[in-house]
C-alpha cells in the first residue's frame, strides 16, 4: 500500500461506519459524511477518530482490537498530520470510500495522492506589522463565527489557510475583520440616527430603504435610483462630478470612513479592518504556550417545545452545536487608516470602537450570551471632532436628508 496511514486511518472509518447505532431519516452518507466533517476538527489524527466515533455512538468494544491497533500505530506515523490535512480537505470522499466494498476501496485508495508536508514541524505564521490601532480582545462568553461550511446540524468555527514558516499549510481559526466592519457599521448607523432626534427602527425604518440600506448595508448599485437622481439634482450636476462626491462625505463622515454605493458609484472607505487571529502558537505570538487547538471547545445549542398538546411522538425540538472559541481566549487585531481621512472622519472611528467597546458582544449569538468581550484599544484617536460636527451641524445633516428624500414623510 502507498499510503498505509491514509489505508489504516480509513478501513478505521469504514469499520465505525458499520458499528455506528446512530437512526437518522437523512441519507446516511451524507449525515457520515457531516460527522466527519466535524471530527477533523481536532488537533490529531487520533483525536479526530476518536470524536467520530462519538459523534456516531460506536462503542469501543464494536471495534475490532486487531483494526484499532493498526490504527493507532499509523497514527504514530509522522505522516498522520499530513492524513489528517486531507481528510479536512475531502470529507465527502472519505465519506464515500467507507460505503465502497473491500478490493474497490483499496483500489481507490491507490490512487489517491497525499500532500507531504515539508517539515516534521508544523511551525507557525508569519507575525503580521502593527496596525494604526492596534485592538486586543478577550472573551468573557464563548465565541461563535460560523465558517463557509456547516455539517449538517453543526456549525464550525471560520478558518483560513496559512503558511507556516516551515511551508506546512495551517488552517487557523480567525475572526473575520469584514464582521467587525460590519458590526461597527451598524452601531454608527444608530448613533447617527439618534444624534438626530430619529428612533432607529429596523423593523419598520423611518428613512428611505435606500437610505436604510446605505446606513447599515453599505448601499446597493443602481444605475437609476431616487438618491442619485436627488443628489444630482441638489449637487447642480452628474452624481458622479467631485462635488457631488464631496457633499456627500461632508455630510455623513460615518459613511464616507466605511464606504458607501449610491446610484451607480461606489464610494471607497478610508480605513481598513484586520482580521482577529486568537494569540496562540501557531499564529505566531513568541510568548503563547497555547495551540490553537487548545482554543476551541463545542457549544450545544436547544430549542425546547414548550406545546404539550401533541397528539403523536413528533416535535419541533431543535438540537444543534457549534464550535465557540473558550472563554479567556486573546484576540489580537487592528485597524489602518487612510492619509486622505478627515479629522471628523478619524472621530468617527473612534465613536464606532468606543460604541463596540461599550457594547461587550460581536457576532450573531449575542441573545444566547456568546461573543461577550472585553475590548482595549493602542492608538485609539480623538473622538471629539465627530460629536461636535453631530451637534454643530444636526440642522444642516438634517436639511441635506430632506433635500435627498432620505427621511420617510419629510
């Protein structure tokens, strides 16, 4: 055989396919294919299996001890993390060979090619440059931020690939600094609205959809909409003309420092937000005695059916789980500015950060008490030159919104 690890690590999988005692109504490739998805996870090989098996309801003693000690001893090989690698990267084949009969599933196993890594060291990222302003923030609650794939009822923590500096491929949990943006955007948007005597109201909003959208969506293009025809209009000119452009930032700094669509012009921001990386070694922090493996723990998660009229067995109950980043965990992130931001525009940074700070949560989960944080900021900038322009101008912002049909029964 090849590939022994890889041979031994799937006739293992093949074998707790068979013992499995999970009922599901779901196609059962599928749901093993999920569960794998899941166990590869962990930080090696044997733990992955072991959680499988698990995750399945295989007892021990369904194993055969002959197929459990050839496993254990691949696994001690030095290509088990290089296994592992692929089977994070193809699940569904695994998935697939564990239904294939004996001589077919060897032959398939032939001609599968293994990435071997470089390095008996997996090693660490590259550590990035300081950012303008540099954010730490621990977690006080779990931590959720769902990734691009989910399996089946669970949802796994987002990941990127990174090249070590011994050329091995680590997939690293982060959270993604689009989302904070994103977040930061939101809590601007209802600043802005407050400081003008409007009651943010998301359900039923008291501006324009458009409008709306721009505030806490960034916009949408449109080649001919109501904003650019009333932009135009008041700018004298093309929406697109500098003036028009300038109005526009002047008028809502907020905006112009995250970046807006109106009509059909993209209006670039003036800052950037850099990912999250969890401080841990494989992420590059010299002083971390933490793996990032030792970072992640599954959270479960119930809906419970308080009816009680059921007239069968059914019910709506929901079981699922996701992968949360512990409690105590350090983030370390940042934010660069850009040299053409304004002053008003640089305190309206400072205003999102503080509002995120004062707020202790991120992402999704926050109703089930996941995402608390405790925020600091290095660099963090003046503050004021934002409020004043909110108190010296709330007339003028207020004039130009009526002028653009911003505000709904202006």
């Amino acid at each position: 055989m090849k590939n022994q690890t890889l041979f031994e690590t799937l006739e293992m999988i093949k074998q707790i396919k068979i013992a499995s005692q999970i009922k599901t109504k779901r196609n059962f490739m599928d749901f093993f294919s999920d569960r794998i998805r899941q166990a590869v996870t962990e930080r090696t090989l044997l733990k992955a299996i072991e959680r499988l098996q698990g995750l399945v309801s295989v007892e021990i003693t369904f194993i055969g001890k002959d197929r459990l000690s050839k496993f254990i001893a691949a696994a001690s090989q030095p290509e088990a993390k290089d296994v592992l690698n692929w089977l994070r990267e193809y699940p569904n084949l695994a998935a697939m060979i564990a239904f294939m009969d004996g001589n077919d599933a060897k032959e398939a196993i032939e001609q599968i090619e293994v990435s071997i890594s470089q390095s008996s060291e997996p090693g660490h990222a590259i550590l990035r440059r300081p950012f303008d302003i540099e954010i730490s923030a621990t977690c006080t609650t779990p931590l959720a931020h769902g990734g691009d794939h989910k399996a089946g009822n669970a949802s796994l923590f987002r990941r990127m690939d990174a090249l070590s500096n011994t050329n091995y491929v680590l997939n690293l949990p982060y959270y993604a600094g689009n989302a904070i943006r994103g977040q930061v955007r939101d809590l601007l948007a209802d600043h802005f609205l407050q400081s003008l005597d409007i009651m943010p109201n998301k359900s039923n909003p008291p501006i324009e959809l458009w409008f709306f959208h721009c505030l806490y969506a960034g916009g949408a293009l449109e080649e001919a909409s109501k904003a650019t025809a009333a932009i135009t209009k008041l700018a004298g000119g093309s929406a697109q003309k500098a003036e028009s452009i300038k109005l526009i930032r002047d008028m809502m700094p907020a905006l112009s420092l995250l970046g807006f669509a109106v009509g059909n012009r993209i209006l670039s921001g003036r800052c950037g937000f850099g990912d999250w990386r969890p401080v841990c070694q494989e992420w590059g922090y010299p002083n971390s005695t933490v793996s990032a493996g030792g970072l992640i723990e599954w959270i479960f998660l119930t809906r419970r059916e308080d009816h009680e009229g059921h007239e069968d067995d059914k019910n709506s109950s929901m079981i699922a789980n996701t992968e949360c980043l512990k409690v105590g965990t350090e983030l370390q992130g940042g934010i660069d500015i850009s040299l053409h931001a304004s002053e008003i525009e640089r305190g309206a940074l400072a205003r999102g950060l503080l509002l995120l700070q004062e707020k202790g949560h991120i992402g999704a989960e926050n109703r089930r008490d996941l995402g608390g944080i405790k925020v600091e900021f290095e660099g963090l900038l003046d503050v004021e030159p934002y409020d004043e322009f909110l108190r010296d101008k709330k007339q003028d912002v207020i004039d130009f919104l009526n002028k653009i049909e911003a505000i709904k029964n202006a």
